[in-house]
C-alpha cells in the first residue's frame, strides 16, 4: 500500500526545496575546506555542473540521440566509420561495412578500433547479433566491446545459448560473469551502457585496479567490477597498467554482428588522478585551495566595505595567508569602531550587517582561522544582546 504524505509534510518538504539554494549561497556556512578537500560542504565557490542537454532513448527501430558532449563514434554513416581502421600494424582502413546505417562485422578481417584514443569513460553501444542461429556456446553472435583496446565487455549471443558464465554476454571477460542475463531476442537491439575506469599505476605501484559498471538493455551485470588485468581467454589476470590512453575496439570472432549509436564520455578525474574527485592529496589540495583563494582576493578587489571585508574573511578559509589574514584583522577593527560609533537611533538599520559580521568572525573564530581570543567576538556579542537580536 502506498502511503501518502500528509499536507503539513508537503509543505515542509516544499519548503526546505525551496530554502535550499538560500543556504547555499552563504558562505561561512558549512564545514570549510581541509587538508584533502579544497572546498567547504555546501561551498558556494564550488563550480557548478556544465550544462549538458541529455540524449534520447532508443527504439528497436530508431537510434536515440546521444547528449550533447558526447564523442559521437558510430552514427549509421560511413563518414563516421572514418573514425575506424582495422587493428593492424600498420594501420589500415577498415573492411566491415555500413549496411543499413549498422556497422556490421566482415567475419575474417579482423578487429578494429578507434583512430581516436581514450581512457576513463562512460560508453554507449548498441549491438544485435544474426538472427541465423549458427553455432553454440561462444560460436553465436561472438563479438566483443574492448576498453582501451585491453579488457572485454563480452557481446555474444546468449538468449537461448548457455556457455562459460566469465565468458556470457556483459560479462567481464575471464573476469566475471553478468549479474543478470537481461538480452532481447537475436536480431532485436541491446544496449550496453559502460562506466570504465582505468587501473591506475604510478612509479610501478598500484593505485587502483580499475573498475567497470555494465549495463545491459538499463539492467547493471557490471557493478564497479574490479578489472584484475582485464581477463583474456584461459588466462587468470593480474592487474597491470593499461596505459594513460588507448582505442575503443571491437572484435570479429567470425560472426556478422552488428553496431549502431556508438558514443563517448570521458570522465572527470579521480583524485588520484589529478582530479578532484573524494579524498585529494595534500599538495593537490593545497594547489586548489591557493587558485581559490587567489580569485576570491581578486573578487574581494572590486568591492568596496563590508562587501569587500567579507570576501577577504573567506578566502582565508582556503589560504591562512598571514597578509590578508592581517588586512582583515585590521578590517574588522576598523569596521567595529565605525560600529561603535553609530548613533544609538540608527544602530537598528544596522542589524543585518552587524549580525553577518559577527557569524563571519564567529565561523572564523570556531574553525580557528582567528584566534580563539579573537576581542571582536566578544564585543560583537554584547552589541547583539544588548539589542535583544540574539532572541527568535
Ligand atoms: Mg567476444
């Protein structure tokens, strides 16, 4: 049975929906930056996601439409299979064919692969095997998805063909076997959705082991599988490096298969890549946090007052700066006496402002970005109850 929000929960849902971007865009709100991350929480410096116009699904008869920065690798033309050759040495243009806007595999003429290299991506391929059923085990509808040229999303005919399961279609091949076994009938499109990562080494030591999530036809088989190598055929493997970047490839295994809507993603970085994904390293932190610093000092610049105060006090949240940390100090002692001298009658019109001050160096203070002992606190404090604008 379902059971209905009341309307009072509605409505504070609502409403916490919309005060969400409010709080957002505060600053000295949320925890500030540390040691391995170069942003506060809910930090409104953080930048915000590029804008990207989503794609469409596809029908059994119609592709869909990739999103819009997708690296668009197969579109049914033969201008796109110029974006192939064969995977030989050296290279030489492919010999499977467009037919009815499907690249088809020519059994016999070998793999092929991407002019264009890549790495970490999220991969869309659209693939359907013959409707002739010929052959049992892997010798139906045997093709095969290769990231970075090395490690095998297994394509095979598998509705009503039982074979090894580290070697069944959305298998990680030699790896692991799909969760699931989510195929459309021979002849129908499947659709595979990727999330690879690459293993990642550095000065011969192992970072990360590299990783893949497969969907098949909106089913995950693959959930962040970890690649051991890659797999291969007989073979147990052991983690290695892939490389920085390599070809997407497709292999003939003597089968007509045939492709369609093949598009790209690269992914951000992962923090042990260079990225700023999770947990960074202390020295890439601190490279971020100085950048940040830097173009909030170059904001605070073309304000003027308390505008400008403020956004100096922020960026002391991402760079301890000793001279700005003394310009805001000094600022603040300004702005305070200046305070303190407005005329009992007007103090009321500077409620807000003196409240914002008093957070601002409160944060400051509680984070220990000024001294525990900081005299401004205090005396900010009286002002405040003095006035009753402590009390809701
Ligand atoms: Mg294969």
């Amino acid at each position: 049975m379902l059971i209905r929000p009341t309307p009072t929960v509605v409505s504070l849902c609502s409403l916490a929906l919309l005060a969400a971007p409010v709080l957002a865009d505060k600053a000295f709100y949320g925890d500030p930056p540390d040691a391995t991350h170069p942003w506060g929480i809910h930090d409104r410096n953080r930048p915000q996601p590029p804008l990207v116009t989503p794609g469409t699904f596809s029908t059994d008869d119609q592709p869909g439409r990739p999103p819009s920065d997708a690296i668009v690798l197969f579109d049914g033309t033969a201008t796109s299979l110029g974006k192939w050759e064969a995977d030989k040495t050296p290279a030489e243009p492919t010999k499977w064919v467009v037919v009815d806007g499907a690249l088809q595999c020519v059994p016999g003429s070998g793999y092929i692969r991407t002019k264009q290299l890549f790495a970490d991506c999220q991969l869309h391929v659209e693939w359907a095997s013959p409707t002739k059923i010929e052959g049992t085990s892997q010798q139906r509808g045997n093709s095969g998805i290769f990231l970075m040229g090395q490690t095998e999303v297994q394509v095979l005919n598998n509705f009503d063909n039982p074979t090894y399961a580290d070697g069944f279609a959305g298998s990680v091949y030699g790896v692991n076997p799909p969760h699931a076994n989510a195929l459309h009938a021979p002849g129908e499109w499947q659709v595979y959705d990727i999330i690879f990562r690459r293993p990642i080494f550095r000065d011969g030591k192992l970072l990360d082991g590299g990783r893949q999530t497969v969907l098949m036809n909106g089913v995950v088989v693959q959930d962040s599988t970890p690649l051991e190598g890659g797999g291969g055929h007989r073979t147990r493997g052991h983690d290695r490096s892939f490389g920085e970047k390599g070809p997407l490839k497709l292999q003939d295994h003597g089968n007509p298969v045939r492709y369609r809507n093949i598009w790209l993603r690269p992914l951000p970085l992962r923090a042990i890549d260079g990225g700023d994904m999770g947990v960074m390293s202390p020295i890439d932190v601190t490279a971020k946090k100085t950048e940040l610093a830097k173009s909030i000092r170059a904001d605070a610049a073309k304000l003027q007052g308390q505008a400008k105060l403020l956004r100096l006090m922020e960026s002391i949240c991402y760079d301890q700066d000793p001279a700005t940390t003394a310009t805001a100090t000094a600022g603040i002692t300004d702005w305070l006496t200046t305070t303190k001298s407005v005329p009992a009658a007007a103090i009321e019109d500077r409620k807000a402002e003196i409240l914002e001050m008093r957070d601002a160096i409160g944060y400051l203070v509680r984070f220990k970005f000024l001294p525990a002992d900081f005299t401004a606190l205090p005396e900010l404090g009286q002002i405040v109850k003095a006035h009753g604008w402590d009390k809701k």
